[in-house]
C-alpha cells in the first residue's frame, strides 16, 4: 500500500498556532535538540588521545567511534523522519532523545573500544531524532510565511554548538577524564526528554498522519525525493553542508599548524565566526521579509562562494596571511547563517506533504555528503589553506548551481 494522508487532512497546517509567549520555550527546546547530536560529536574530540590509550587502542581505533556516529546519524534521519510523519512527532522524539542518553550512559561506561563504537553508532541514531524532527515540528506548527523566521532563529541558537562543543569538553578534560564528557551528554539528554515532555506538543496529530505502516512510511522518501521542486533544496543544502564540513575539518589545522596559534587563539577564531554566522542567520529573518526564498538562497550561496574563492585566489598568486584567510572565511561562515536557514525553510515549504521525509532528506544528504568530503581537505594536503579553500569553492559552486536549479523549480 503506498502512503498517503488519511481523507480531509489539512495540508498546510495540523496543529494550532503556537502562542507568542510558548515560542521561545518550544524554540530553545527544539534547538537544544538540534544541538544535541553536533555536540556529541565535537565535545570528545580533545580526549581522543586519552580514551584511545584508557580502552587500549590506536589513534584509527579510537577515530571509528566518530566515523561510526556519523553513520548512525544519517541513518537515524533517514529512519526517523519518515517514521514521524507515520505515528507522530512526540513518540519518535521521546524515545529517540531517551535512547540518546541511555547510549550515553553507555559510552561513559564502556569498559572496551568494541562496546564504545557500537553504542556511538547507536548514540549518532537516536540523536538523529532531534535533528530530523525538530525541522518537521517547526513545518507542522508555522505557516509558509512564519517559516524563514522560525528556522533562522532556530539556526542562531543552534550555531553556537560547533563552537561551544570543544571548549566545554576541554573545559571538563582539565579536571575529569573523557567518560565524564559521555555523562555530561546523557544529562544533556534527560534534560532534553522533560523539556520534550513539557514544551513541545504533537504537532502531527492522525488525521494528518500518513497512512501503510512503516514501510510505506519510509517509501515516502522516494516519492519526495522524486519531485524535483524538493530534490533541488536538498541537493543544494548537501553542498552547503560538505562546504561546512570541510571547514570544520581543516579550520583548526590551518590556524594552530600554519599559522601557530595557541589553541585559546583559535578558539577565538572559532568563536568570531560563529558569531558571524549568528548575526547572518539572525539577519536572515528580516531580509525574508523583503525578498523571497529563492533570490536569499542563491546571493547567500554565491556570496558564501565568494569568501574560499577570493582565499584561493589570494593563496596562489602572493600568499594568504592569517588575518586574510580569517576574514575570508568569516565572509563565508556568516552568508552561511542566510543559507541555511533559507534553504531548509524552501524545502520544508515544498515538502509539507511529509515533512518527517523532507527532513530526512535534507539532513541525510547533507551529513552523508559532508563525511564523504571531510577526509579530502587532509588527502591533498595541509601545508597551506588552498586544499580547504578549493574544496569548499567546489562545493559552494555546485550549491549555486543547485539553488538556481531551486529558483528555477518554484511554482509561486
């Protein structure tokens, strides 16, 4: 049986309007669930040496437990959504978060490297839950014109966890091993389970759910994945995000080993841009107001291009210094605020049929395509910043392309 909405569903919206004072409660929820799964993979990072050497392994070994959260995660997206869009967003949710702290638990226990990447992978699966439906709860709650608003605001929040990430897990490694990091985590996630339980409705109520069981539930990816209307956002969010990728993978390199700043230095070089990317994806709200999704995405994607390029350019022909390389990619980082938000909001409007299944499709292409180009940055080489300029420049070209593609594809 192929899925489908059950008779006289509303398609455009299935819950009540959310009222302005439950916003910023249901908001600062939603983008702690967003959050949840980026600072799982970041904040263990500064203890890898220390975990590899506690649980008797090498450097690769202990690398597999983040390789094996990345797997998890675009596999729980790619579950999870769909699934949503079947039995409701409150159910999917609950569990997903109550796993995610459960697999902590087990992370921070793990007496063998063998029991920590297994219970990585299952950690990446059910923290998916959190990214996959926090995008689907902010489709079913606010109308079309609500939804740029919503989700920059969503981003600036959300920003702040890729920075944040690192320092509060070496912030902890000063004091505690790295299993204090997994249980940190877990308290992260039953906070977020009495937050879920407490702030954020079922927006996805059974007259709007898809009907056919599991299977079908899942085969609605395919059907999404078919209009070319939704298939066009969510290739270019999956260029967007290998772009970002390859920055996370090569910014602390070029700046720690080029050009030799102390690790506080860096930090503040992490932080500067992501408070570039907060003012853009803050901005981003009011410049929807005044011009539409498709001409925001591609000025934000050409614009995000313009920063790697120009570093390129600068490297090739006379050399980049650091405050050259930090600027440009400060460029970038902040039109990324703008094209993001915009590009999730373009997709998520498109997809209202199964939003679950637009959102695991725009964050399984995005973080399936983003692992895929991280190891290139180190493959060609980091004695300079031109192998992350020219691979971030590819990938920002391809999500111009794909946005045109976009505009192109829009049915006003």
């Amino acid at each position: 049986m192929t899925a489908h909405h059950t008779e006289n569903a509303p398609r455009h919206r299935h819950a009540p309007r959310v009222a302005a004072r439950q916003r910023v409660r249901l908001l600062m929820v939603l983008a702690g669930l967003s959050a949840a799964s980026p600072l799982a993979t970041d904040m263990y990072v500064p203890g890898l040496p220390d975990l590899a050497r506690s649980l008797g392994a090498d450097a690769s070994g202990a690398q597999m437990s983040l390789t094996g959260f990345l797997a998890g995660i675009i596999a729980g997206q790619l579950v999870l959504g769909p699934l949503s869009d079947a039995v409701g967003r409150r159910p999917v949710l609950l569990s997903g978060t109550a796993l995610f702290t459960l697999f902590s638990v087990v992370c921070a226990l793990a007496p063998t490297l063998a029991v920590l990447n297994a219970a990585r992978v299952g950690q990446g699966f059910s923290g998916a839950a959190g990214i996959v439906i926090a995008r689907a709860v902010v489709a079913d709650l606010f109308d079309d014109g609500e939804l740029a608003t919503v989700f920059s605001r969503l981003g600036a929040i959300s920003a702040t966890a890729p920075v944040l990430a690192p320092l509060a897990g070496g912030a902890l490694l000063l004091a505690v091993s790295w299993r204090y990091v997994f249980a940190a985590l877990a308290l992260i996630g039953l906070l977020l389970v009495l937050g879920v339980l407490r702030w954020v409705p079922e927006s996805h109520p059974p007259p709007a759910r898809l009907t056919g069981g599991l299977v079908a539930s899942l085969r609605t990816i395919g059907q999404v994945a078919a209009q070319r209307a939704v298939i066009a956002p969510v290739l270019t969010l999956a260029f967007g995000g290998a772009a970002v990728f390859a920055y996370i993978a090569g910014t602390t390199f070029l700046f720690q080993d080029i050009y030799h700043l102390a690790p506080a230095l860096g930090s503040l070089v992490y932080g500067v841009n992501a408070i570039g990317n907060m003012a853009g994806s803050l901005a981003c709200g009011r410049l929807a107001k005044r011009w539409s999704a498709e001409t925001l995405l591609i000025a934000s994607a050409v614009l995000a291009m313009a920063g790697p390029a120009a570093l390129l350019l600068v490297q090739v022909t006379v050399g980049s210094t650091m405050s050259m390389t930090w600027l440009c990619l400060l460029l970038s980082l902040t039109a990324f605020g703008v094209f993001f938000p915009t590009v999730v909001t373009i997709a998520q409007r498109r997809g209202r049929t199964a939003p679950g299944a637009t959102s695991a499709l725009l964050g399984g292409g995005q973080f399936l395509l983003g692992a895929a180009v991280s190891p290139l940055v180190g493959l060609f080489g980091t004695h300079s910043p031109a192998p992350m300029a020219a691979i971030m420049t590819i990938c920002l070209a391809l999500a111009a392309l794909a946005a045109t593609a976009t505009r192109l594809t829009h049915q006003p």
